[in-house]
C-alpha cells in the first residue's frame, strides 16, 4: 500500500515539474492551437524533470486522422 502511494506521489511531482515547464516556455499563452502544440505541451509535460537535463520535445507535424464514411450517404439517396 505504502508503494503505490509512493509511486503516485512522484507521478503527481514529475508530471507538476511538466507542467511548470511548458509553462515557462509560453506554449499556453500563444493563440495559435493546432494539434502540434498540443503534442508538444503534451511531451513536454510527459518529460517532466528531463526538460531542465536537456529533452526539449517538439512536435511539428501532426496528422489527425479523419472519419471514415458509413455509407449512409448512399443509403438515403
């Protein structure tokens, strides 16, 4: 029991150290929103402290992918 709760602790502080480091790079206060920034705020949160030894993730080029047809289309005609 002590282990998970150890283990959800450094969670919660590596993920903070994330956040507060995405924050000091202004990803947050840009009004430009595609899907790389939101990878790239979402890698850098995930890197945690590795932001401040180095790890500088960016994402650049994102492809969402697009919803298939089902056919209704040539259904109601």
């Amino acid at each position: 029991m002590r282990t998970g709760r150890f283990l959800g602790t450094i969670a919660l502080i590596w993920l903070s150290i994330g956040i507060f480091a995405a924050w000091q790079r202004d990803y947050f206060h840009g009004s430009d929103t595609t899907c790389a920034t939101a990878g790239t705020i979402a890698l850098t949160t995930l890197a945690g402290p590795l932001n401040y030894l180095g790890a500088n993730p960016v994402v650049t080029d994102c492809h969402i992918p697009q919803p298939s047809s089902s056919g209704r289309d040539e259904l109601v005609s």
